[in-house]
C-alpha cells in the first residue's frame, strides 16, 4: 500500500479531523488547509480547521476562508486524526501542537526538503512545487472529482510556491495539473493580481521607506531588511509586506540573499529567508532550527531585533 493510500484509508476509518498548518501561513499553506477540510467535509466528517494565526486578510477572497480559525483559549480539540500540512516541522504549527495527542494519528503531507518525518503517517515530496500540487494528486488517487472552489484553491498555492512558474521547483507535472485546473475557467490574469501585484497608494510610500532602510551587504548580495514590532500594522490589511519586498528585491541584479526579520516581541524574531543561485537557505535556517527549502526557508532566533541581524548576517557571510 503506497503513503497516498494510507491517508484515504485512515479517512475512511475516521470521523473527527483536526487540520492545521504552520504559523504565519503563506498561500500554499491557506490553500491545502482549506482544500483538504473540502474533501473531508464532502466525506461527510467533522473537520476542525485550526492555526497559531488567523488566514491573512490578503488571502481571504479564497474560497472557504471561514473555516480558518486562529487558536483561543480552548484546552483541547475532539479528534480522532490531526493532519498537519505543508509544515515540515511540527514546531511550527505554534500554539496548535498542545492540542495534537501522541496517541492519536497524525498525517503529515508536505514538500520541504528540511522535512522531519514526525507524523505516524508522513507523504514527504520534495520534488513536489507545493503541497497544493502533492494534494492535487491525493484527490486523483482517491478518485475525487474536482470543482470549481478546488480548482482556485490548489491553482493559488501552486501560483505562489513556484512564483508564477518562475521558481526552480516548477516542473512538467506542475504544468500538467495546471492544465487541468484551468479546465475550470480559471483567468490566471486575475489570480496573479490577487496574488502579486498591487501596493496600494496608501502603501507606496511607506513601502518605499522601508526598502531605502535596508541594508546591502557582503558586496551588495546580501540584502537585510529589520522590521520592528508591529511595523507590518502600518499598512493595508491586506497588503502583504514580507511577500511584496521578497519580489521587488529578488529582482534586483547581483542579490543572491534575501533576509526580513520580523520583531515578534522584544526577545523572539522572525526570520524568513530567500535566495537566488547556489545558496541554499533551507541549511542556513537548519542552523537555527528552522527549515524549508533551498530558495525559501525560514526560522526563529530567540533574542533582540539587533542581535538577530547581527548573527544571521555573520552566519550567511560564512556561507559565502
């Protein structure tokens, strides 16, 4: 019996899911959330969508939004299975691992090369583009008929994991499932507008300011960006920052790395990560226990705003 199999038959077995996925969640991870809580509600079970942070307000024109839950006061979850999707650890659901039980089941499907293998049942594709795409080909394995609301949601998190299909991780079968989900009349114009463009004029200039704060380093291939506390509250709600300055900076000739470190509080920093040519930052946050893959990667450093820069930066400078 293949891991895919495995999965259905644990679904067939059981009536009460609870589903999450990591904190400060992305496109792909909103979208393979919500599409399998589709699935499981079509299957006639109970489904508890929950996560550390509520879906980004950029997000929310995604069908079945509504089902995403941000975790409150609750001191457990009536399940029999958890599935934890596009996360490749379990640390990084948050606040959502005090209510996953060791005794119980726990599925684990997602494409991080840094992935940890910690659930009872682990589908792990690292050659996949995104989660949406290895969810794509759960549902044809079970033989589950597409609909349009599927369609968008799996079209939204192979668009963003592969950059437009720009990303290395784009292959023929990314295409392919493309393909068919176009068959739903899918007008990828609009969809890359929701999901790319767009700084609202509100926005321009504060977006401006903070790429002018940034920092060129290592030769000008090392860009460093430092948001303090609550800087990402200044703008739209449903601007997202971090996205906007990965694809503006990107772009931009000679970069080879990318690094946004978010102030989560005055001793705990977010630090995401991107990168161009051989640098694999998914080892780079391994460092730091964190993970990803080798152009996205992410991780924690538990100490000021100033003294996260200061030794991501050293870290990276060694790997140049």
């Amino acid at each position: 019996m293949n891991f895919a199999q495995k999965v259905l038959n644990t679904i067939d077995h059981h009536q009460r899911f609870l589903v999450t996925t990591h904190h400060n969640p992305d496109a792909d991870a909103v979208s393979s959330v919500l599409a399998m809580a589709f699935y499981l509600k079509s299957k006639g079970k109970h489904v508890c969508v929950l996560n550390e942070d509520a879906c980004p307000e950029w997000l929310e024109f995604l069908p079945g939004t509504s089902m995403f839950k941000k975790t409150g006061d609750s001191n457990s979850v009536d399940y029999e299975v958890a599935i934890v999707l596009d996360c490749g650890d379990l640390k990084r659901v948050g606040v959502v691992k005090q209510f996953i039980q060791k005794d119980k089941p726990l599925i684990n499907i997602d494409h991080h090369v840094t992935n940890e293998k910690f659930g009872s049942i682990n589908v792990v594709c690292p050659t996949a583009s995104s989660t949406c795409e290895m969810i794509f080909d759960l549902f044809q394995e079970a033989g589950y008929p597409l609909n349009k609301n599927l369609a968008v949601l799996l079209y939204a998190g192979i668009m963003t994991d592969t950059g437009s299909f720009r990303y290395e991780n784009t292959c023929a079968h990314s295409h392919a499932v493309i393909e068919k989900l176009m068959a739903f009349k899918i007008s990828a114009a609009r969809m890359y507008d929701r999901l790319f463009v767009g700084i609202p004029v509100a926005d321009m200039k504060m977006f401006t300011d903070v790429i002018h704060s940034a920092q060129l380093l290592d030769g000008n291939r090392v860009y460093c960006v430092a948001l303090p506390k609550k800087a990402e509250d200044c703008f739209s709600k449903s601007f997202d920052l971090k996205e906007k300055l990965f694809a503006f900076l990107r772009s931009v000739e000679g970069i080879e790395v990318v690094v946004i470190l978010t102030e989560l509080n005055p001793q705990e920093v977010r630090v995401n990560l991107r990168s161009r040519g051989d640098f694999n930052v998914a080892a780079l946050a391994q460092q730091f226990e964190g993970g990803g893959h080798k152009k996205a990667a992410g991780c924690k450093i538990y100490g000021s705003l100033v003294y996260a820069q200061k030794i991501i930066c050293q870290a990276i400078h060694k790997k140049l």
